[in-house]
C-alpha cells in the first residue's frame, strides 16, 4: 500500500499555488517508493511480530527520506512550466544543454512520443527559442543538478519525465487537495502562460511564434482576451504618440 499523506503533506502541495490556472508548487514526492519483488521476510518463513514492525518502520523511513529528495527535484517544476508556455512532451525531454543562462533563452529541439524522443525538424514550427523569465530563471535555480541523466526533469532512475506517473501520483492529488475546479490538466499550465504573455502585452504574433504554434489557434483559444485588451491597446498607442510627439518637437527646438 502506498504511504498515506498526512494533511500538512497534503497542505503543503498547495503552498506554490501562484496566479491564474494552476501554478501549484508540488512538493510531495515523485518517485515509486513501494517495495518490489518477492519479499524477504516472507521467503525466509515465519518472523517474529517484532522484526516484522521493524522492517515496516525501515521501509517508511526509507519512503519517506525518497519522497524528500524526490520533491526537490519536482518542486519546480509548475512554476517553470507556466513561466515558458512549453508543452509537456517539451519540458519532458528538456536537457541541460538546451539551456543558455546567460543568453536567459532556452531552445526547443525535442519532444516525446509515444515514449521515443524524436528531434523536431529545423523548419518546424514546434523547434524554437523561448526566452527565460526571471521566474523561469528562479525555478531552474531550485533544480538540484544530477550527474548522471542530462535532463533538466528526469525520472528516478534518469530517463525521460514519467508524465503518467505524475498525473496520477503528483498532479491529480495536489489538485484535489489545493480544491481546484476540474477538469484541470498538467497542459494547462502553458495556458497560464499564454495568457499572462497576452495580458502582458505580447502580440498574437509575437506569442505564437513563443510558444510554436500559429497565429490562427492562439485566436481560437484565446480570442476573449485578445477581444478584451482594446483599452490596453489604446492606451500604449496614445503612449507612442505622445513619444513620437515629444521627439519631433524636441528636435524642431533644437534641444
């Protein structure tokens, strides 16, 4: 059976829980701490009640000092996903190479499917460059660095992010947990970052090409909010103006 979550485990999920949609810090653990295989105790016959208690306390332990170092990893990664607007099957085989701090860019060459990585085509749209935040930026600080995998989200034994494994052991518990109405995917979270980019006033143009899709699908999606910025707009025109204003008349004085 698995380790039940106490309610500050569980309160603990929703304390990252930052802006819209579902930016949910998830610090609970995200590894397989059940044990496998035939079971000791039980191939060397009969233990006394005793030993027995023992090893459950040494195997709760151990699932707990797991679960610790498995939330490390996994903790930021929400927040780095609604900060970038990549797709799952993007961030899932995201690698340290990818990644040029001091550029604050990231590039996207991979994705995953049905388990095999496949490199993205160099004239596909989906295989591009993503500027870093300084919240990106922050949550890729708090990755704990791992020699052997060279991917920025690996699994517990280094291969690709298990995103299955995460919506059901990580995801799915934290949204009910945090009281968030459902339906609410994982993908969600690039949601959270188109429409912070919108808000933020970056063009439909400027967001497709950001997030590798075109300029019709962000209209689709998000025509509400584009429908609704027309004071936004306005009021940077009016702002233009008056700048271009001001530097026409500056130079007429000569100043």
């Amino acid at each position: 059976m698995p380790t039940e979550w106490t309610p500050e485990e569980r309160a603990e999920l929703t304390s990252r829980f930052i802006g819209c949609t579902l930016l949910i810090g998830l610090n609970n653990h995200f590894c397989d701490h059940h044990v496998h295989g035939p079971n000791p105790a039980k191939l060397a016959g009969r233990n006394p009640p005793a030993a027995t208690a023992r090893g459950a306390r040494l195997r709760g332990r151990r699932g707990r000092r797991d679960r610790g170092r498995a939330g490390a990893a996994y903790r930021p990664l929400p927040a780095f996903a609604a900060a970038t607007g990549l797709r799952p099957e993007e961030w899932q085989v995201l690698e340290r190479r990818d990644i040029d701090r001091a550029a604050g860019a990231l590039a996207v060459r991979r994705t995953i499917s049905s388990g095999d990585v496949v490199e993205l085509a160099k004239t596909g749209r989906s295989r591009r460059q993503v500027p870093l935040s300084k919240r990106a930026l922050a949550a890729l600080e708090e990755v704990p660095p791992r020699l052997d995998t060279t991917y920025v989200f690996p699994a517990r034994r280094g291969g690709p992010f298990d995103l299955a494994n995460f919506r059901r052991l990580e995801w799915a518990p934290a949204i009910e947990a945090a009281g968030v109405a459902r339906p609410a995917r994982i993908y969600d979270l690039r949601s959270t970052f188109a429409s912070n980019a919108l808000a933020a006033g970056v063009s439909v143009f400027e967001l497709a090409r950001l997030i590798g899709t075109s300029v019709p699908m962000i209209e689709r999606h998000y025509g509400t909010l584009i429908e609704g910025a027309g004071a936004d707009i306005a009021r940077r025109l009016t702002a233009f103006v008056a700048q271009q204003e001001r530097a026409t008349s500056e130079g007429a004085s000569g100043v």
